[in-house]
C-alpha cells in the first residue's frame, strides 16, 4: 500500500474516532478504547484462522469465506458472538466486546483491505433485560453473592450508578474483581449485557424501586 494512501486512511480512520466518542447513545460501544480488528486477530483468532485448524476459514482466503460471508455480517457476529461448532463464542476469549469481535470479522473476511467497523450492530439479543437478570445475572445478583450489588439495594448501587451506564456495561463484558467477563455467560452479546445492567439498575435506583 502506497504512504499516501495508508496516511488518508488514518486520517479516515481518525475521524471516525471522534465521531464514535462524540455519540454517547444506545448503540455506542461498551468500551471506550476498542482494539483494533488486526490487533485482534493477530492476538487471538490467528491461532486457527491463520492455518485453518479444524476446517476454520483462513484469514484473507476469498474461498474459504465467500460461502459464509454471503449471510451477512451481522449473521457472522451472531455466530462468532455465541459459538458455532468447533468455533468457540468470542474466540474463546470472552472479554472482547461485540464491537471488537465485528473488527477482527471484517479483517480476516477482507485481509485487512477494509476500514475497521465504527460501530457495533447490537442486535444479537437472547431475551430482555429482565429474563437475561432471572437466567444468567440473578444466580449472583439476587442475593449479593461474593459482594455482587444486590437487585434492589439502592445503597450498593449508588456508587456504582454514579458511573454511568457504559462504564457498567464495560465492567460487564471485561469483568470487574469478582464479577466475571460477561457473568460467565460468554454467549451474552454487549446489547445483552446492556439490557439486563439498565434492568439491574432500573429496580436499584431509589429506596422505593424494588
Ligand atoms: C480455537 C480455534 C478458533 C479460534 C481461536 C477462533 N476461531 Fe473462528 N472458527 C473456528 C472454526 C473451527 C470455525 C469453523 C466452524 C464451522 O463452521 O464449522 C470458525 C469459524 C468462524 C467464523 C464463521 C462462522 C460462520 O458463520 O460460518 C467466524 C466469523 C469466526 N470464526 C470468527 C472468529 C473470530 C473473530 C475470532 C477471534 C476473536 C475467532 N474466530 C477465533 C475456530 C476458531
Ligand atoms: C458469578 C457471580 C456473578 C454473576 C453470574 C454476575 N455477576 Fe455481576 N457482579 C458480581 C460481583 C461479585 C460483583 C462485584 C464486583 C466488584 O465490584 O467487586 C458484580 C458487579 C457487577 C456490576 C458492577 C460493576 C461496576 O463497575 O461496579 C455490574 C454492572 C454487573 N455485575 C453486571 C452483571 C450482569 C449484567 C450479569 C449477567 C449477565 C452479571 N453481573 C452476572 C458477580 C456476578
């Protein structure tokens, strides 16, 4: 790739950055500083993208992808996210957020000739908030095991609300202490953990709310 060309990239690149951090909403990414798709791969998905162990597609290899790629990227995520034969959820590596997962998608998929996604598509959902707190959050968060804030004590989750909701749904997809990446449930998208922290904290916000 030519200078000048890979320079206007990262000008594109950056620019995109700061759009990202200036769209504090729903659909923002959990975590502030995503890594990047090539940082990803290089790091996790290369130990069987990169030779292709257990039929896994290669990274770059048209061939190997084009029959899965036909389905969409967000039907890849969906599967990357939550597992699918050999191919374990999140790579096996439950602290990448879906934003990151969707990047190290889109590198392998294009072998790097594609800008890095901005933005998460958040529609991998297993449930509202409520009936993914009563599956997976609950076994802990009901009784306050290990020190977990308790559903409906305002006075534990005062502290942590006045951190703002993406800071707790970045505790939730990395893990935070004792709780662990994704409450152990790796197949919980980011848009999952979301659901069920503003469920958390929509029965734990005031003496009244329980
Ligand atoms: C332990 C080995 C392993 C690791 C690590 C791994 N993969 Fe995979 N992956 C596989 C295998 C095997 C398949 C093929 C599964 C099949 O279709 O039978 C696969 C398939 C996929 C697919 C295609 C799914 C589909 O719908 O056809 C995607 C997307 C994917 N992996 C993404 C990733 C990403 C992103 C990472 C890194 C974060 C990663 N993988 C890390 C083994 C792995
Ligand atoms: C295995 C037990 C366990 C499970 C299951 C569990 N948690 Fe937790 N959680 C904890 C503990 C323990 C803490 C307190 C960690 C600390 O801050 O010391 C905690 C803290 C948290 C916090 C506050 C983090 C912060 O930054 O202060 C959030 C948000 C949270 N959990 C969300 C969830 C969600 C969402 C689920 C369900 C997907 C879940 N937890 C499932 C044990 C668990």
């Amino acid at each position: 790739m030519s200078k000048i060309r890979f320079q206007s990239r990262r000008i594109a690149l950056a620019a995109g950055f700061v759009a990202l951090a200036g769209m504090v909403n729903q659909a923002a990414a959990a975590d502030a500083t995503p890594r990047t798709g090539k940082q990803i791969v290089e790091a996790i998905c290369i130990h069987c993208h990169g030779e292709g162990k257990d039929g896994a597609p290669r990274i770059g290899n048209t061939n190997d992808w084009a029959p899965r790629a036909k389905f969409g990227l967000n039907q890849l995520s969906k599967n990357a996210m939550e597992g699918v034969r050999k191919m374990p959820a999140h790579g096996g590596e439950a602290t990448l957020s879906d934003l990151e997962v969707e990047r190290a998608i889109s590198y392998m998929v294009s072998g790097g000739r594609t800008p890095d996604p901005q933005k998460t598509h958040g529609k991998v959902s297993h449930g509202s908030g409520e009936q993914i707190v009563a599956s997976a959050c609950g076994n802990c968060h009901r009784e306050g095991s290990n020190g977990a804030p308790k559903i409906g004590d305002a006075e534990a989750w005062r502290p942590r609300l006045a951190k703002g909701i993406n800071e707790l749904v970045s505790s939730a997809v990395h893990g935070h202490n004792k709780m662990p990446s994704r409450g152990g449930f790796t197949n919980l998208s980011d848009a999952d953990l979301r659901a069920a922290v503003s469920f958390m904290a929509s029965k734990s916000s005031g003496p009244n709310n329980k």
